[in-house]
C-alpha cells in the first residue's frame, strides 16, 4: 500500500494516548467474525483494513464519499473490493477507499470519526463506512449475522473455536454498548446490547462437553 506517515504514541501526549486506543480497539474489532455489513482484518499495528458489503441500492463504487487520489495499491494491477463491496484501509486521520480496478486510483478519504484530534475509536469509523456505502442506513451498523445452524456432529475443536469466538464478540460489544450509552446513543446501545446478549448465550452453548464435564 506504499509508504504512510505513522503515529507514535510514545510519550504522554494527549495525541498518544488517542491512537494507542485506537490500535487496541482495531485489534479487538480486527480480530472478530460474523458482522452483517463488513468484515475487517489487520495490518501490522496501525492499520485496519474494513470491506463493507454494499446494499441493494448501492452506488457503483459502493457509495463512498469522494476525496484526495494517489496512485497505486500495493502492487501493480491488484485490485481490492468488487461490485458487491468496498474495502478501505484505516490508518487515522486517514482512510484510504481502495481502488476496485488496476486502472483506477486509492481515494483518500475525511471522515468525521477518523479526524485527528478527537478521539478515535475504530468501531466508529467502521459505523460510517458502513452508513456511507449501505442505503438506506441500517439501524445497526455492527448488526451481527444470524447464525446458520450446522449440518451435523460439530467436532469439539469447532465448538472451541465458536465459545471462544462468541465469547470474544460479546465482550466487544458490551464495550460499544457502554460507550454508547455514555454518549447518548440510547437507541443504538439497546440493539448492540442484544447481540451482546445473543452472543453470550451462544457462548454458553457452545461450552465444551470436558468443560462441562469439570462443574457437574
């Protein structure tokens, strides 16, 4: 993705301590699966790569607003994103919409979550991308996707790797539902303090047989 200006968090800087939050928060959001609109992944420790599935009634090029061009991805003709998504890079105050065609240019974007000197948290970045490529807005824009029931005997490995996934989505949404609440966002806070509680309760059954076994 070519050279960008990082930001150190060394020190007591007031700067510092806004984008060490932000590198914890994009590394528990970067590491969960099964959102409805978008699904993330890391970069090193500063950056976050979001593609959000477009909506029904999506623009062409998903929706996102327009800013700043530079040439070139990470390599010549590599494309990112399809016609049904938009993958950005976030690397506050910065975010990056990745080209969708070797031909075209990475755009980089302003965003009001995103904007140096307030204080960044990637989960709120992640909620505009969404309501910038989804039309019409979802309610929830970290909705979770209902989950498929399985098709026969889940291995106790799976069941595992699902407990400790539910469990992992359910802490982090618990910490967006408090912040929310902090904030006001009454009505948001309710919705993503479902999913906390769906997530738990698929925790909870997902426990395996030995763990089990240990408190009968």
């Amino acid at each position: 993705f070519g050279k960008r200006k990082r930001f150190s968090a060394e020190g007591a800087s007031p700067r510092g301590a806004r984008m060490e939050r932000f590198r914890a928060d994009a590394l528990a959001i970067g590491c969960l699966v099964g959102f409805k609109h978008f699904s993330t992944s890391t970069r090193g420790r500063e950056e976050l790569l979001v593609t959000v599935r477009h909506g029904d009634d999506a623009t062409e090029d998903g929706g996102a607003p327009e800013g700043g061009h530079r040439g070139g991805s990470d390599e010549e003709g590599t494309s990112l994103g399809d016609d049904d998504s938009t993958t950005f890079l976030v690397s506050p105050p910065i975010v990056w919409r990745l080209r969708s065609s070797p031909n075209a240019e990475d755009v980089a974007l302003e965003l009001d979550a995103a904007r140096d000197g307030g204080d960044v948290r990637a989960h709120a970045i992640v909620r505009e991308l969404v309501n910038v490529c989804v039309f019409p807005n979802p309610a929830n824009a970290l909705e979770l996707d209902a989950m498929a029931p399985s098709a026969g005997e889940v291995t106790e490995d799976e069941r595992r790797r699902r407990c400790l996934a539910a469990a992992a989505t359910a802490a982090y949404l618990r910490d967006i539902s408090f912040d929310a609440r902090a904030r006001g966002e009454t009505a948001f806070a309710t919705m993503v303090e479902a999913d906390a509680r769906a997530m738990v309760a698929a925790h909870v059954k997902s426990i395996p047989e030995d763990v089990l076994a240990r408190f009968r």
